[in-house]
C-alpha cells in the first residue's frame, strides 16, 4: 500500500464547451483503475454542468483559480466560496500561466491558497522554474523560494502541490524521470507543514501515457497535473488506469 494515494488531475485550462459534457460518459467508460483519486477541473463556464453530470461520482470537480478575496467588488473573479457552492473540492492556484500571464506573485498565491482552505477546498499550489533557472543551475532553489512564499500557515497539510516546470508545460518536453524525482524530493524535505510523509506532490509539464509510467514509479511523485492530454477521455483515462 503507497502511504500516499496517487491523484490525477486534469487542468482543462480555457478550452471546453457545453458540448463537451460527453466527455464525463467516454471518461467513465474507459476507466479501469480504483486506487486513484481523479479531479477534473473544466473552466468555471462549465462547472455547474459537470456538477450535474458527477453527482456521487468518483471524479472529483475543481476551479482553475480562485480570489484571495470572500465576495464583494471585484468585477470577473470567482470567489473559493463561489466554487464550493458550485460543487468544487478543489482549485488549482498559482499556475505559471497566471504567475506570467498575470503577474501573480507568490505572496497573491499564498492569499489564495488560504481562501480555499478557509472554504473547506483542497488547492493545488503550482511551482516551477523557468528554463533560464535550470540551465543556470538554480531550479531547486527557485522552486524551493516560491515553495516558501506560497504556501499559507495555517492548513498547510490539507494542501497539495503541483511541481510544474515551465518549460515543460505545454511543450512536449517533460522533465525526465530523475530530473522530477529529485524536485519532489527536495521539496518533500523542505515541506513546512507537520505531515511530511502524507504530503501529496504532483508533476506536471507534458504528461502523457508514453512517459507518465516512469514519472509516476518515483517514490516522491505522487501523481500527475495534466493539461493537454486531459481533453481526450481515452488519453485522460489511460493516465489514471496506468496510474493505479
Ligand atoms: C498544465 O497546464 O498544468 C500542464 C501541465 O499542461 P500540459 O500537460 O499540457 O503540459
């Protein structure tokens, strides 16, 4: 028995329709795995739909984002309590394409992080380093920098983290087997939290079933955070079923 269940999430990003709710049924129907949890995190247009389409179902639901913030004046954002309401256990929150796309900083995320757990949602905090910090030899001790600045105090063993090297994500080019490996382990031994051991760490960056079986043997990579290869059920599917 793994002292840590493995947990593959699918990172929709922006892209899905109402169309796309048969995706649920084709999912469902190429599952063969049970000892994994599975999160399924569309974009918040398609929430409410895959609500009503995951009722006591397996598959856990999550946003992309969330506001440091409860409620009130703040024109397109989507509150923690928003997507609890909505059916969420979980949000995604300090993704590199919300740190570069948006200027998020790590303080931000940590606001984020415990607006979630504050609403009773697990979030997956997002860390990584760019490319120009692996090449420079500095990745660890960037990525172990944003680790510190973006996780909150309190409930910090309710959390999960996602290890996402920016240069793997969306490009084809996963980090390899040992290079991830040594990542999740720095990070594990960093963790500031009370429950070391229990502390989920996922990958992501170009996970797909060709490399995900040696990523998901190393000892300290407990699961996967998969963008593109998430749309297609029977791809999403075969990552969990390998996965278990
Ligand atoms: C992601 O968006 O978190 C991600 C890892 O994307 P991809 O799997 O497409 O690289």
């Amino acid at each position: 028995m793994p002292i840590r269940r493995p947990l593959i999430a699918g990172n929709w990003k922006m892209n899905g329709r109402l169309a796309d709710g048969a995706w649920v049924e084709h999912f469902r129907g190429a599952l063969t795995a049970s000892g994994t949890d599975i999160l399924v995190c569309p974009p918040a247009t398609l929430l409410h739909h895959f609500a009503t389409l995951l009722p006591g179902d397996a598959i856990a639901l999550g946003g992309q984002d969330c506001s440091p913030e409860p409620d009130g004046a703040h024109t397109g954002d989507i509150s923690a309590g928003m997507l609890k309401d909505v059916g969420c256990s979980h949000v995604i929150v300090g993704h590199s394409e919300r740190r570069d796309g948006h200027g998020e900083s790590s303080e931000l995320v940590r606001r984020k992080a415990g607006a979630a757990l504050r609403e009773g949602l697990v979030p997956i905090i997002c860390i990584g380093e760019q490319l120009e910090d692996r090449e420079a030899g500095r990745a660890i001790e960037t990525v172990l920098a944003q680790l510190a600045g973006s996780v909150p105090e309190a409930g910090a063993d309710e959390l999960v983290i996602a290890y996402e090297p920016v240069w793997a994500i969306g490009t084809g080019r996963s980090a390899g087997p040992e290079e991830a490996q040594e990542m999740h382990a720095a990070i594990r031994a960093a963790w500031p939290g009370d429950d070391r051991e229990g502390l989920r760490i996922l990958y992501g960056g170009s996970v797909k079933p060709e490399n995900a079986q040696a990523l998901l043997a190393c000892p300290d990579i407990d699961g996967a955070l998969v963008g593109g290869a998430s749309l297609d059920p029977h791809v999403f599917a075969r990552l969990v079923n390998l996965s278990s």
